[in-house]
C-alpha cells in the first residue's frame, strides 16, 4: 500500500488495511466504526493491522494506546499524531 499523503489519504489506509485483514466491506469501515465489532475481528487481526501500520508507513505506535482504541476514527487520530510526532522528532 501506498503512504498516505494527507489526512484524508490516511484513513482510506486503515480502511483499506482493515478491509484487506477482516474481509469487512469497506462501507462498513467508517471513522465510527467499532474495531470489535467488526466481523472476524480478533486479537491477531488487531496485531496484523499494526504491523502492516508499522510495515507500510513506519509509524510505531504505543501498544498500550493502540490496544485501547475502540474506533477506526481513533485509530486514525492515533496515527495521525504519531506521524506528526515522528515528523517532529525528524
């Protein structure tokens, strides 16, 4: 998968990711999604998307803070501010 470039680009990601992990239609991969509610979502589900996370963008995010988000919408401010983060230390 490409990086995303933007904000925007950067939820298609997850979406995208999530989809590709769960099978889940991505119509159903709204930033208010619950993650648990998704089907075949499952504690190796949740440590595929952060790998393929820290694999495609190089973005290492905190496991406790990961494991604590309930929402797609979440995880993507998470990750948002964990690149901004990154960028910052650069």
């Amino acid at each position: 998968m490409p990086e995303p470039a933007d904000d925007h680009e950067t939820l298609e990601f997850l979406r995208e990711a999530i989809r590709d992990i769960t099978d889940a239609p991505v119509e159903e991969v709204g930033p208010d999604a619950r993650l648990a509610a998704l089907g075949n979502w499952s504690s190796l589900a949740a440590l595929r998307l952060l790998t393929t996370i820290e694999d495609s963008l190089g973005v290492w995010l905190d496991l406790r803070e990961y494991l604590a988000v309930e929402t797609v919408g979440e995880l993507d401010t998470a990750l948002r501010d964990a690149r901004q983060t990154n960028d910052e230390s650069s």
